[in-house]
C-alpha cells in the first residue's frame, strides 16, 4: 500500500500527498504544507505515482537526514508541463554536480528519483548545499490521460 496507496485512485494525487505529508508531520513533527495549482486536468496513473514515489522519497530523505522542522511539497500543472518542488529548511548538503555523482557518494534514492523522472521524459533537479535547505524538483511532460 507504501507503493501504491489506493488513495491514489480513489481521490487523486494531490490527497495521496496530503497522505503522506500528514504521516511525516504526526511521526517526526514536521510541519509539511501541500500546495496545488493548475492540476485540475486528469493525469494518468502512471505519473501520478511517478510523483508520489518521487515525493515520498524526498520525505523520507527529510526524516532521515535533513534535521528539518519544516518542509513544501508543491505541484503545479502548466500548459505543457507539470512540476513537482519538495522543499525543506533543514541542513542541506553538498549535491554532486552530475546524476553520475550520486551513486558514488552512496545517494541511491536521489539517483531513483532521477531515473522515475527520465522514464516519463521529465527533469529532476537538486538544489542544496549545507546550512541552506534542499530543493528537489521534477518537470514532466503534461501526462496523457490513460
């Protein structure tokens, strides 16, 4: 249910988020704000658990490392593109310049967010450095419905 929480098909991605945010905050006492704007068009299912494992990974690399008291988690639907931000005010890192980087400095979950990403034509970007947060953000294609 982790993978693919049927909240997902019952009342869309923007709940699933909502989900999984209110989990962190009640577990770790991390306040977590869900934003949404433009997402009112259907998207298939397979972005939107593309999304939802993208921002569950970043959530869960918040609890584990990031020392954060807050965190956004942002999707906003444009014309042609859909975006994802997922950020945090914690300790930051140093991000490795180059996807290659990230399986040698041991940042398997940042590569998986990456490679989720690619599958659908999209973006991901990570943004970070210490003591300034972390930014992580994915911009796919506007999805077809299936």
């Amino acid at each position: 249910q982790g993978l693919r929480p049927r909240i997902i098909d019952d009342l869309g991605l923007v709940a699933a988020l909502e989900w999984v945010a209110e989990e962190l905050e009640r577990d770790q006492k991390i306040r977590i704000e869900v934003e949404s704007k433009g997402v009112d068009r259907k998207m298939s299912s397979e972005t939107q658990i593309l999304l939802f494992r993208i921002a569950q990974e970043a959530l869960n690399n918040i609890r584990k490392h990031a020392h954060a008291s807050k965190a956004t988690i942002r999707l906003e639907g444009g014309e042609d593109t859909v975006k994802m931000t997922v950020t945090d005010n914690g300790q930051g890192f140093r991000a490795p310049e180059k996807i290659e980087g990230m399986v040698s400095a041991g940042r398997l979950g940042l590569m998986g967010m990456h490679e989720r990403a690619k599958l659908l034509n999209g973006d991901l970007r990570i943004k970070s450095a210490p003591g300034e947060g972390t930014e992580v953000s994915v911009s796919l294609p506007w999805p077809v419905v299936d």
